[in-house]
C-alpha cells in the first residue's frame, strides 16, 4: 500500500490582496441585485485563511460584516455554498453535526460521514468549534441523539482511541481472526467486536487486518459486513472500513449517490465538496471517474443548475 497523496483542488493564490478582494465584494452587493458571478470567483479561489482575511478587511473598510451582508444577499443553495466557505473548516464540520441532530430524528449517516471519515486531530478541532458554537460538549449531543452499537462508534470515535502509529502484522491477524469469528464463523453476529477493532486500527494496521481477513474468508471485509449486519451499524461499520481502505473512494461514492435517483440531495452534495475542497477533492474527482466512468465536473453541471452549480464547479476545478 503506498502513501496516500492529499491533493486539494482550491489552494491558497500568491499574488493577492485582501482589500481589493472586500472592495470588490461588498462592489457586487451594493445598488440593484447582486453580481453572483463576482462573488464566486473571489470567495470560491482563495483558502479559507484568505477569506479569513478578507472578512478582517471587509469589516475594517466599511464597518460591516461580511458574513451577515452575504446571507442577506444571496439565498438558497449558493448561501449554502458561499457562507459554508465563509466558516473555518471545524466551524463549519461542527454545524453539519449539529444540523444533523437536532429537529426530528436524527441523520446518522452525516454524524457518521463527518466523524468516522477524519483523523482524531481533526475531529479533536471539531469537537472544539462545536462546544465553542453550541455551548454543550459534541460527546454530550452525541450521546443524547443516538444509541446501541452507532453510538458505540461514534464515542470511540470521538474520544480518539484510534492509534495513528500502532502498527503490528502479528496482531493484525489476531484481529482478522477476531472479526471472522464474530461475524462469518458464528450464527448472528458480536457487532461490538466489529466497533472495537475497526475504531482502534490506522490505516495501515487495517489495510494488513483486511488483507488477513480475505486469507481467512475468501472474501473482502465489505462484502461479509453487508451479508452480517445491516441498517445504521452497516451504514457506520462500511464509512470506517471504506475510509480506511481508500478515502477518496468513500467520498465519490456519497457524492453520487447524491446525485442519482429523484432529485439531488443539495445538502451533501455541498457539504463534501466544500468541506473536502482544500484536503482531498482531487483525489475524489479522480476516484469518481474512475468509478463511474464519467468526470465529477460533468456529474455537477447535469445534476445542479443556477448560480450555485458556478461555485461547485470552480471549487471542483477543472477536470
């Protein structure tokens, strides 16, 4: 298994400067309509840190906040878009947890999507924005929203157990062996066996443990999971064995079951991209072509129409 290449597809851009880029801003939202257009190409080509900035410049030269002059000008799917970017990335990661579980039912994939997809650094820096912006620790919500074996998950995942330089081929093959007992070699499955393992092992610990499993099984770890379990736990279980088997893959794959079927689910489709835009989405545009046969950039411009398909677009890049 070689490295794993991280590549962006929005970068911070050299020659900038932040004042010109709040002047034209706040250009584009003065007198009759707004220049939607103008928005996308300063907010949607620069890092988060340079719009960072450029909020500090906004405020500085006209008394005002840039955010709240954005979500009073713009409406549905590019607010999404463009506020969404607006927000560091923790920021913005802890929102889409909270919007998950709060109102009725609660939306485990997302919580699953967001925290079982991250290293325990980042979700470190998530569970911090969200005490910070909701005023209650994630782990408490976290708890009071789910049950049975997902939250399960979700605490070990929250409490970072997994170790990120543990590695021990010898082990991995105990714990091959753990799972094939408690899923395959056994009528009904110890789900929480499953948990465990799968919360505890990096990436190259995992990659050894699936390699171990298929030895034992003659099958890839996925394909006994979706025949043992099912529901949410699959739903967890699959996200974790999924991005620690390759990333980018699980990432393509939400993003068209996004995009498939009756009408596009807006909600994840910007979510991903905007979250992933300057860590991996380079990796996932590659994946999904891979996958799918056809490039993400085409997949956006079919399934998303209007002002926010520009922004998604220019974030994704060229293909």
């Amino acid at each position: 298994m070689g490295d794993y290449q991280e590549m962006a597809t929005v970068y911070p851009i050299a020659a900038w400067d932040a004042v010109e880029d709040a002047k034209t801003l706040r250009a584009a939202m003065k007198g009759f309509g707004t220049s939607e257009s103008e928005i996308t190409q300063v907010l949607c080509q620069r890092s988060n840190r340079q719009r960072q900035n450029i909020a500090d410049a906004y405020t500085k030269q006209f008394g005002r906040d840039l955010v709240d002059d954005l979500k009073n000008e713009l409406g549905g799917n590019f607010e999404s878009v463009i506020v969404g970017l607006m927000l560091p990335t923790a920021h913005y990661c802890a929102k889409q947890l909270h919007k998950a579980m709060k109102g009725a039912g609660t939306d485990e994939e997302t919580l699953v999507e967001v925290l079982c997809s991250r290293s325990s650094e980042e979700i470190m820096q998530i569970a911090s924005a969200y005490e910070l912006d909701y005023g209650t620790p994630l782990l408490d919500d976290v708890k009071s929203e789910t049950s049975g074996v997902i939250l399960r998950l979700l605490v070990l995942t929250l409490q970072g157990v997994r170790d990120e330089r543990f590695y021990d081929a010898e082990k991995a093959a105990e714990q091959a062996a753990t799972l094939y007992q408690a899923g395959e070699a056994k009528l009904g499955t110890d789900e929480d066996a499953f948990v465990e393992i799968l919360s505890h092992v990096n990436r190259r610990q995992a990659y050894v443990v699936f390699e171990e499993y298929k030895k034992l099984s003659g099958r890839t770890i996925e394909q006994a999971m979706s025949e043992e379990l099912s529901g949410e736990i699959l739903a967890g279980l699959l996200a974790v064995v999924k991005t620690l088997n390759n990333r980018a893959q699980y990432f393509a794959e939400r993003l068209e079951a996004a995009m498939k079927g009756w009408g596009t689910d807006d909600t994840a489709l910007i979510r991903i991209i905007v979250s992933r835009c300057e860590i991996d989405l380079g990796n996932i545009k590659h994946q999904y072509e891979k996958l799918y046969g056809k490039t993400l950039l085409s997949a956006v411009k079919s399934e998303c129409g209007g002002d926010y398909q520009q922004a998604l677009l220019v974030l994704i890049g060229d293909a």
